[in-house]
C-alpha cells in the first residue's frame, strides 16, 4: 500500500510501517502545499494519507478525494508517542476506506 506521511509527523514513523511503500510530504516536494492541495496531488499517487491534524475532517470535504485519511491521536506527534501506535496503523490499513477519515487514538 502506498502511504503519504504529514509533514506535521515524525519521519522516523515511515520505518515503522513495513511492508509498504511509504513517502513524506517533504520527499514529494509537497510542504509548501496546504492540505487541500496536498490531497489533490496526494489522492494520484497514495491510497493513504497519514496525519495528526485533527481538524482536516472539519476543514476539507474528504468525500471530494479519492484516498482514505488516517488521523492518529497520541500524547504529542513526537516518535515515542506515535510508535506505540504502529500496530493499530498496520491492521487498519487494509480497512481504510477513501474519502473519509479514520482516527486512530493512542
């Protein structure tokens, strides 16, 4: 599965979702872009995009792109938080479904 990670992520996360192939919006050249846009260029080449901006739902109409949103609530955006989240990550990605968003909680 190809995923997109935030900016607003830790890279070190990608590591961590083995089995995939997983990119950061700053290796695609994308951290000048806002999430609106961001979806659209994300939505041609990822099935996921992996966030902790909890507003995104609020903020775009995800119905309107066609890749599945995954929010992850931890303590921080910090590794150590966001690792004990790896497995979760994992057995929900063959579930996710496009155009809406699922949150995840540490």
């Amino acid at each position: 599965m190809r995923l997109l990670i935030d900016e607003c992520i830790d890279r070190r996360l990608a590591r961590e979702l083995t089995g995939h192939d997983v990119k950061t919006v700053p290796q695609m050249g994308w951290a000048a872009f806002q999430n609106g846009r961001l979806l659209v260029l994300a939505e041609k080449e990822f099935q996921v995009f992996v966030t902790v901006d909890r507003n995104l739902s609020y903020q775009q109409i995800l119905s309107r792109f066609d890749i599945a949103v995954l929010v992850l609530r931890a303590k921080t955006n910090r590794i150590s938080d966001l690792k004990p989240l790896v497995p979760k990550i994992l057995r929900a990605l063959p579930t996710l479904k496009t155009r809406r968003a699922t949150i995840l909680s540490a």
